[in-house]
C-alpha cells in the first residue's frame, strides 16, 4: 500500500528565454510516471475554501500549481504532512491511496492536474473511515 514516501515532487523541465522574454515548461511522457488521459484545473478558489477531503482508490495525479500558492495536506492513513505548492516548475505525484486536503488558497491561483484515468466516482473514497479501512486491505 502506498505510503507518504511515494508522493513525489518532480522538476518540471523548463526552457528559459535568453532574451528575458519569460519561462516555459513542458511535460513530456519521461516526465510523470503514467500516461495523461484527464486534465483538469482548479481556478477562482476563495481564499478560506477547502478543496479535496478525499482519496482515490487507484488514480495518479500529477498536480501542479500554475499560479499562486495553495498548502497541501497530505495522509497515508498513518502519517500526515503538509506541503506548499508555489513553483510552476515543480509538481507533486500523488499516488492512488492517499488523503489529501487543499486550502489557503493565494488570491488568483490556478491549480493544473493530470490524471491518470477518466473521471469515475467510484474510484473515489470520501469518507475518512472508508480509506482507512481501504488502506487496511
Ligand atoms: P472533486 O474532485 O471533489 O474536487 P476537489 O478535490 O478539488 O475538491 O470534484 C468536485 C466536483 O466536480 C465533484 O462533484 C466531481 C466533479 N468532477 C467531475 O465531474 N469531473 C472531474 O474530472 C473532476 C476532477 C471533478
């Protein structure tokens, strides 16, 4: 079962512009352990929101903060830890199996995820008791 070792934050491969004319970067197969089929995008989040409140039982996500910051709490059903996500060119893998909440959201910030699958709310564990007992299986 995946634990918060699994979780990763990956250098994003970034092409900065000799001329000053700005940064961009991209993410290529090589870069995220799975192919893409889904991408969706967190935006005009209040400030005092919290997003998320769920696990998965088997999608990956790749979650990368285009703009602003956000905190990220993160479980494994045994330990907890909490990250800011503030760098474009870094993202965090989060794998299948892991409770994460989001909130203090920055005022603008986007917030980019490619998934590994379709979306399906089955795949979905709500309920904090039923990912502990999913994480005891
Ligand atoms: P949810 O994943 O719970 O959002 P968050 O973790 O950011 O708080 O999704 C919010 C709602 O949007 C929920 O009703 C499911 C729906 N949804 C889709 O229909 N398709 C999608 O690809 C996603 C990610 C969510």
């Amino acid at each position: 079962m995946t634990t918060l070792e699994d979780i990763l934050i990956i250098d994003i491969p970034k092409i900065v512009d000799k001329k000053g004319r700005g940064k961009l970067s991209v993410i290529e197969k090589n870069v995220i352990p799975f192919d893409i089929k889904r991408v969706y995008y967190l935006y005009d989040v209040p400030s005092d929101a919290y997003r998320g409140g769920h696990a998965h039982k088997k999608l990956l996500q790749f979650m990368i903060p285009l703009s602003g910051s956000f905190d990220i709490h993160l479980d494994d059903g045994n330990n907890k830890k909490k990250l800011m996500l503030n760098k474009p060119d870094k993202g965090l893998l989060i794998p299948n199996g892991i409770w994460r909440e989001m909130d203090n959201f920055s005022s603008g910030s986007v917030c980019m995820v490619l998934a590994s699958e379709n979306f399906s709310e089955d795949d979905y564990l709500r309920d904090y008791d039923a990912f502990l007992k999913f994480k005891s299986i």
